[in-house]
C-alpha cells in the first residue's frame, strides 16, 4: 500500500448517487440562483406585484425575451403568480408567491453575507492576482 492510499476503511464510499444528488442544495440552486432568477424574486419581493415594464426596468439589462422564459419558468416553478386582467388593453402583472417568498430569508442572509465578506473576496483576488504575477 503506498503512502498516499487511505486503509480500506477510511476511503469513501464509492458514489450511488448521480453526481447532481450528491449535494443536496444543487437542485435549489439551480433553480433559484440563475442567471436572472433571483433579481427577479429580488424585485418582486422588494417591490411587489410589478407589470412586464416595470419588471424589466427595475432589472435592467434583462431582454423581453428572456424575462418572459424566465417568468414562465418561475410560474412553472411556483415561484411566481402571474395575473391576467382581461382589460382593454390586457393587463398581465406578476408577483411573488408564498413559495417565493419564504425564500426572503435566504436572500437577507446572503444579502449579510455579502456585506460582510465581498471585501473580503475582493482584497484575496488582488493578493491572488499579485502573486500570480510574480509566479
């Protein structure tokens, strides 16, 4: 046995799961924190119910076309209600849902987080980049 194997009984185990199971908060992840999900559940949350306009102006650089998969998908997820006022014009506002919002907690902490250590993050990619340059 060489010197860098572990004795039987302390390797691992050998994987039974697929690799996306194998860390319980993939799936949420993967669900909440794309690319454009959560400043919208951001938005809804702080802002409340919002109409297609007002959504993409308070996000930004969002396109119409990928606000709209990203809303349906988030409908879809029960993140989100969509409301449709058969109106003249037709009226359609979105906000967020029970589901949605019990997510709050997650984003105020991450929020702390954040404020807390980014500073932090920032200064140890400088040293990082630093010595990369004298590497």
């Amino acid at each position: 046995m060489g010197s860098d194997s572990q004795p039987p009984e302390q390797q691992p185990p050998p994987p039974t799961e697929p690799p996306e199971l194998a860390c319980p908060v993939s799936p949420v992840v993967d669900l909440v924190f794309s690319r454009w999900t959560t400043p919208i559940l951001w938005t809804l949350n702080e802002f409340g119910r919002q109409r297609f306009v007002e959504l993409q102006r308070a996000i930004g650089t969002i396109t119409p076309k990928v606000l709209t998969q990203r809303l349906r998908q988030m409908e879809r997820d029960g993140l989100v209600v969509r409301t449709y006022h058969p109106e003249v014009p037709p009226r359609v506002e979105y906000e967020i849902s029970e589901l949605g919002r019990s997510l709050a907690p997650v984003f105020a902490h991450l929020a702390d987080w954040s404020a807390q250590n980014l500073p932090k993050v920032e200064r140890a990619r400088r040293e990082f980049d630093a010595a990369g340059e004298q590497r």
